[in-house]
C-alpha cells in the first residue's frame, strides 16, 4: 500500500529529526496541494514550543530518495504537502486486487451484535440503523482479515413476557397473532397497559407469571413463551432478509437465562454486589466513576435485562473473544457503562465497545402522522420501493415485470442503506427521499448507476483480453482514477478501525467522481491499441472496487440498471 509506505518514511525521518509521533496522513482539500498533506510539524510544535516549519525543514531533510514521493513541500504554518510518483501508481495498479481481503498479521476474534430487538415490545425504528451499521461493519470487518461472529441479542426474555401471557390468556387470538404477528402482540402489549392504569394488579399479575416461568419452569407458560417467540420472529427474519443481513447465531436474552443463578452468585459471592434489606441485589459503582448503581435481581427475584448481557459477556469470556462490540442506540449508553464497568469489577478484562448510533427521524407526511402505532419497519421498506419503481417509470422504459420489482428493490434497499452509511452514525437522520433516490447526488443509485455503467463499457469491448501486462499508464487522468483505486484499502481501513462505515462511503463516491472525470476526458472504446486496453482495465478496476465497497456497505449492485 503506497499509503503505508509514505507514512513509514515519514515516521523514519521524524525519528532521524529527534521527534516521536504519529504519522497521520490527510487528504487536502484541493488537488493541487498534493495527494497527501501531513499536519505532523505543527502537532509536534504545539507540543513542544517549536516553530513547526522549522521542525518540517528537518524532517525534509532526513527523507530520503524513494520511488513513493514524487515531491514533497513545506507549505502554511509547517504542512508536508506529498505528491505521489506516479511510477509507483502505474506499477501498484497493475497487480491490484479490489477483490481480495485486506491480510492483517493481528487477527482478531470478534463478537458483533447487532439488529437486537425486544421482541414483545413495538418494534421502534432505531433497530432499522442497527441493522444496517451491524451488516456493514460485520463485513468489514471480516473483509480485513478478522474472525467475525454476528449475534443477535434478541430480547425474548424478561417481565414484559409475563404481561404478555396474561394478555393473550385475556383477550389474544391465535389466529389473529399467527396471521400478523406483531402488530396483534403489540396490540395487546398496549391493552394490558391500559388496563394496567385502571387495575393495577394487573401488573402484578404479569410479573408472577414470569416469575412462574423462570423460578418455577412453569410449562404452560414456556410452550406459549416459545410460540410468541417462533411467532415475532417471523417477522423480524422477513425483515432481516429484506436487508440482507445475516446473523451466525440468535443468542437472545433467553439463551443466558440458565446462567442467570451463577451470574447472580458471582455478584453477590464476590461482594461486587449487595444485597438490599428488601431483597434485591445491587451494585454500587465508586464515586469517582459517576455511574448511578445497577439492579441486577429485584426483590421478587427476578433478573433484568442487565443480568442477561452480563452473563453474556461471562459466556464470550469463556470462548476467548478478542474484542465485543455492541452496535445499539445511543440512548443505551449508560447502560453499557454500568454492564461494562460490572464486568471489569469482576475481572473480566475484555475489549467491550458499545458502537453507539444515532435515531432516524421519519419525514414529515403519511408516516410520521400515524401517531399511536408502531411504524411497521416493512412499510417503510414498502415504500422505498414503490418510489424506486415510480422513479423507474419516469425515466426508463426498458424494465417491466419481475425485472423491474427486483431492481427497484434493490434499489430501494441500497438507497435507504447509503442514507444511513454515508453519514456519521452517531448523529441523527432525517429521511429525504428525494436526495436518497437520486442517480446523481451523494446516493446508492448514483453509485449503483456507475458501477453498472462501468460493467457495461466492459460488456461492450468484449471479447477484448485484458491483461495487466498491456497496460501503460500515461496521462494524467489515468494517473488520477489509479490513484483513487488504490487508496480503496485505506478507506475500508479508515472504517475498519473507527467502526464507522461512512469514511467508506464517501471514498465511494469520491471514486465514482473520479471515474466520471477520467470518463469525460479519455476516450475508452474509442482509443486504441494500448491505450484502449489501459483505459480499460481501470474501468475494470473501477467497477471491481464500487462493487466490492458497496457490498461491504451491505448494498447490492444491479446487473443492469
Ligand atoms: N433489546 C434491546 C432493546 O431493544 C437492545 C439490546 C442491546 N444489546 C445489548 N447487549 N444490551 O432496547
């Protein structure tokens, strides 16, 4: 990678200066300043009372004559401004693979949950970010190099399941449920609450069916347990599928419940956690760590939510995780602080990371309006759809049929994904359907389109061979698009390491901007000899990388489109 190289003579020469720090690499803003720009001089300064373009004049001259830097300057206040060789460019491409994984010599064994809703709860539309970041970070995570398990922390267990079975013993229909499973479960989720205000017992109720469930194994209420649960579940695959996101295991909340009594014991034996004069066992975080204290057994005996993820992160111990990433709304936050610093009193000295997000606000309009119900997370997925095809007939005639439902869903999927990817997950989204659909803004059509066109030039030039060995990179825009092929890996890495997906996304598009320049200036189909088949292998290698990071993003690339 011509990136690790620069950054490593730098990092040499700045050790011959007599500094140490870390080589960070930046893409100035406009070409001209160069490739790279590298702020190391001025952090250095600041840290150490110097002037920065005196400690550049230094660095300058312990770098020595290499085949990666064309040239570099001092510019500003004590920027390294970097043009890359463009020998280096024209011999790396050559033997470049979009394709392949990313080699890491440090692999790392890692957990990611994500997509993990309460099951007998309104479905809210939080958990649609969950799924899509999860996918694409599990992806990318894999593609460089890691051993990577997706889990889905369902939440099939707990008090509000007692709620449940007193609701469907009171007013449920079978048949109802099985026909739409969650909208009748949240239906009656929200009449035992209302009723809950008029009789209060009634909350009483529910809880001691729970407790006859997890206390007393009480086998009536498991069968219509595990029937509520097959039930919901029906619809969260249906959806999960839609979105092509994809879990090894489904380890809900459920599937820690026969370790809750040893977790409980452990907390109490190990005198991490008290026990109350009323019964229920807590634990108090010490002062400097400003973490209010966590339940973790109610006085009727019962667990909470809190017990469950602690015995998972008990359970992933023993099955030497490197790493736990959690990928769940921001609003948790506190939650995993006071799991995690739970966790770490006891001993467990795990890589915990909550890979927090922001909310999706609907836009104004028919959804938004429906005040009362849950957003069906299908209908919105309905509905990206449906404007896919009226966006389809507007501008294109030659799909029909099932040719047509498919590429609008796909479509559809990519675009409501590249809404939420290409931004910073942890701020919050609007949706804006238009700037989501469109084939030439800051969007999946507009990237799927490109990839699709680039495949379509290679279509057209067949049955040319294109080999590596033919290829002569000359001008300057073929110099360029190599250039921004190669910076692919730097970009998946850029994601890989602060687990957010959009530095990937905006490498996308800058890509597709690049290839939209080479394309208006160099002829492709109409060149000749080498230059033809040059120009095409870079269409090649351009078509190979927006596929391949678009699939790390978790969208699919049309054949046609
Ligand atoms: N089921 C929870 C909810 O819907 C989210 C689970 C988050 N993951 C975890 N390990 N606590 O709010």
């Amino acid at each position: 990678m011509i990136e690790k190289n620069i950054k490593k003579i730098l990092a040499d020469a700045t050790q011959k200066a007599g500094y140490t720090e870390n080589i960070i690499l930046e893409n100035p803003r406009q070409k001209d300043y160069g490739d790279y720009a590298c702020p190391i001089a001025m952090k250095i300064g600041k840290k150490e009372g110097e002037n920065p373009r005196e400690i550049a004049e230094k660095i300058l001259k312990n770098i020595p004559k290499n085949p990666y830097i064309k040239t570099i300057t001092i510019a500003g206040p004590g920027f390294l401004n970097i043009f890359i060789a463009p020998e280096i460019v024209a011999k790396q491409i050559q033997s470049y693979e979009p394709l392949l994984p990313i080699q890491t010599n440090q692999p790392k064994k890692i957990m990611v949950e994500f997509g993990n809703p309460n099951i007998a709860k309104p479905l809210h539309f939080g958990h649609f970010r969950g799924l899509i970041i999860g996918e694409s970070l599990a992806r990318i995570l894999r593609f460089t190099g890691n051993d990577v398990l997706t889990d889905n922390f369902i939440g099939n267990w707990g008090t509000q399941f007692g709620k449940l079975i007193v609701a469907i013993r009171k007013w449920g229909d079978r048949e109802k449920i099985d026909k739409n499973p969650t909208e009748e479960l949240v239906r009656l989720y929200r009449k035992f609450h209302d009723e809950g205000e008029k009789y209060p017992e009634l909350e009483k109720e529910g809880a001691e069916e729970f407790r006859k469930m997890e206390q007393d194994r009480d086998k009536e209420n498991f069968e219509l347990w595990e029937w509520i649960v097959s039930e919901s579940m029906k619809d969260f695959h249906r959806i999960a599928n839609r979105l092509d996101a994809h879990f090894d295991v489904i380890r809900g909340e459920a599937f820690y419940e026969k370790m809750l009594p040893d977790v409980l014991q452990k907390l109490e034996k190990s005198g991490i956690a008290t026990r109350e004069k009323e019964g229920a066992l807590v634990v108090h975080f010490s002062e400097e760590k400003k973490i209010p204290t966590m339940i973790f057994q109610k006085t009727d005996g019962a667990t909470l939510y809190q017990t469950r993820d602690l015995a998972k992160i008990i359970f992933y111990d023993g099955e030497n995780f490197d790493e736990m990433i959690y990928i769940v709304a921001t609003d948790q936050s506190l939650h995993f602080r006071q799991v995690f610093e739970t966790a770490k009193l006891l001993g467990y000295t795990g890589t915990y990371i909550h890979v927090n997000h922001g909310m999706v606000r609907l836009p104004e309009g028919k959804m938004s309006t429906r005040a009362g119900r849950s957003i069906g997370l299908d209908e919105v997925l309905d509905e990206a759809k449906q404007r896919s095809l009226d966006i389809l007939t507007e501008h294109n005639t030659e799909f029909v049929g099932k040719e047509k439902e498919d590429l609008a869903e796909i479509i559809a999927m990519g675009a409501l994904k590249f809404n939420d990817l290409s931004q910073n997950r942890r701020t919050n989204i609007t949706f804006d359907w238009k700037k989501m659909l469109s084939f030439e803004g800051f969007s999946a059509p507009f990237l799927q389109y490109s990839a699709v066109r680039c495949a379509s030039i290679l279509r057209k030039a067949k049955p040319l061979q294109i080999s590596s060995s033919m290829i002569n990179i000359t001008q300057p825009e073929e110099i360029t698009l190599a250039k921004k092929i190669l910076g692919f890996q730097a970009a998946i890495l850029e994601s890989a390491n602060t687990l957010e997906p959009h530095h990937l996304a905006k490498y996308l598009f800058e890509l597709a901007g690049e290839y939209n320049s080479f394309y208006a200036n160099c002829p492709v189909l109409k060149a000749e000899d080498t230059e033809k088949i040059t120009r095409l292998f870079l269409t090649k290698k351009t078509s190979e990388t927006l596929q391949q990071g678009l699939f790390l993003l978790g969208i699919k690339t049309p054949e046609k489109m």
